[in-house]
C-alpha cells in the first residue's frame, strides 16, 4: 500500500501539484512537512538565468533545493560568484550535476569536468547536462582514486523507495562507509587524477570540487606533482574526526592555506584539527597564487 501511495504522489506529472498543495498547507502543519520533488525542478539566478534539473524523491539535495532555494545550500553562493572568475573546473563527485550545473550556467566560457561512478546519480547527471543543453560539460563514468584499473564499489540501497531504479542519495563509497547503510557491491573503473589529466592533455585547473565520501585524501595524495603544478583552489569536504588529518598532511607541504566555509563567508585556521565538532563541512583549500580570487569572501 504505501509503494502504491509513493508511486502516485511521486508520478512526474503529479508530484507538481502535490507540492503546491504541500506549500499551502505548510503554515497550518504542526509538523512540517516538505515532500521531495520528482521529475523535473528549475533553478533561476537573480539575472534571470535557468538551470533545470531532474530528479526523483530519494535525493535530500533536491529537496533542500526546492524548498529552500539553491543559493542557501552549502557553499553555492560563494561557488556562483567565484566560478565566474575561472576557466576550468573539475567536480569530483559530482553527484546529479547541481555545481557542474551551476558553473554553466553563470560561466559560458568554462571548461568542466565531472566525475561520478554510481550508476543512479551518472544516469541523472548525463540527463540533466542533455537537457539543459550543456556541450562544455564532460562526463565521466569514473571513479578517481590513487590508482588506475578498477575498483570495488558500494551503492547505497534505497529501502523506503525499493521500487526506484535509481538511488540518487549519494552515500556511493570505495570502502570508506559500508557501516551505517545497505549497499550493493560492484565494479566500476578508476584512474589517478594526473593519469586523467594527461590524457584528456589538460594544461590548466582552476578550481576543483572534492566530495567522495571519506577518499579525498587517496585522490589528492596521488595527484600532488599535479596539484604543485596547476595550484587549483580545491573545495573538499571536511567531516568531523574523519580524514582531516590525512588531508592536512597532503595540503601542508604544497603550501596551501585552510579557509572553512560558514555562511558569512571564509575563516582562515591554521590547521583541521577540531577538538568538537564545530558543524564546519567544507574547507577551500588555497595557494597563494590564487589568493586574489578568494579575498573578497574572507572575513574575521
């Protein structure tokens, strides 16, 4: 009974209108609640310039998305404003395409590369880079890793939507958090970032967006020669008492500077290191040759 109910609610052509309904109703709820959107969401910046997205209700980005606006989720505000101002940009973990999205559509001229393995995301990636008609956007079917061939792979199970074919709720891993969630194993191809680079014969990054579920570090300590090399600002995601170590000990030595991102804007420390979780998740990691493009955001 209740897939019967998820199938109808979340249908493509009725989900539209139980969300307006859902938005009606939302001030007289005692609990609120906010129902994820499925099939087809559109994200318009102040200067009147559209992105669509397609999705289905296991994605929690979507939903955070349609209910508070893309400009409130994570680092997007600050991402938008500094992508105008660069010329390549990598998205490791790219998920359904929301940055790679985004630096299209603010930045015409950019040159991104995206990079997801997990079959549900990569479906949705592919589709929403089609339909926004997106050809300076390449899509990888890759995961990067400290080696090239392949690797095993785990995707989370959906269990309160089993009947999906995709599961677009991003907890796709290489190992790193098999704990908390049912997955299903798989193999997919890997390669070294450097290896990437030489191939697609690559001679600037600009930025690059990191989040692979607890393997950053792998990926970066790998790709030191060319990170030396390029000096991207590299955004990478920074979960309490999880790699924070690891990932200083890489960036220290190529003399990268560590800025945490909260919501008024950049904060400089001079190490990961936290003694309680402060709710920072995000750290941009930046050289001193790419300061200028950061300093306007630096406060405190």
């Amino acid at each position: 009974m209740k897939a019967l109910l998820y199938k109808t609610i979340y249908h493509p052509k009725i989900n539209p209108g139980v969300l307006r309904l859902n938005r009606m109703l939302l001030p007289l709820m005692k609990k609120k609640v906010r129902i994820p959107p499925s099939g087809t969401i559109t994200l318009q910046n102040p200067e009147g310039k559209k992105v669509k997205m397609k999705t289905n209700q296991s994605s929690y980005v979507t939903q955070l998305l349609y209910w508070y606006g893309y400009e409130q989720f994570e680092y997007v505000s600050l991402f938008t404003a500094l992508i105008k101002k660069v010329n390549c940009f990598f998205d490791i973990g790219a998920n359904t395409g929301l940055y790679s999205l985004l630096a299209a559509m603010e930045n015409e001229n950019i040159e991104i590369h995206a990079f997801e393995p997990s079959s549900g995301p990569l479906t949705f990636l592919r589709e929403n880079v089609r339909i926004n008609g997106f050809d300076n956007i390449t899509v990888n079917d890759v995961a990067l890793s400290e080696s090239s061939g392949n690797l095993t792979f785990y995707e989370a199970k959906n269990e309160k939507y089993s009947y999906l074919e995709h599961n677009l709720g991003g907890e796709g891993n290489a190992g790193s958090k098999i704990d908390a969630l049912k997955f299903k194993e798989t193999t997919v191809n890997c390669i070294r970032l450097d290896d990437y680079v030489k191939q697609v014969k690559m001679n600037n990054i600009d930025l690059m967006k990191i989040d692979t579920e607890g393997t950053e570090d792998q990926i970066l300590r790998s790709a030191t020669a060319l990170i030396s090399k390029y000096e991207p600002i590299i955004v990478c995601e920074t979960l309490f008492n999880t790699i924070e170590e690891e990932l200083e000990a890489i960036m220290k030595p190529l003399n990268y500077r560590f800025f945490n991102y909260s919501d008024d804007g950049l904060h400089e420390v001079d190490s990961l290191h936290r003694e309680e979780d402060n709710g920072v998740r995000d750290c941009f990691f930046v050289p001193e040759s790419k300061m200028g493009l950061i300093e306007e955001y630096v406060v405190g």
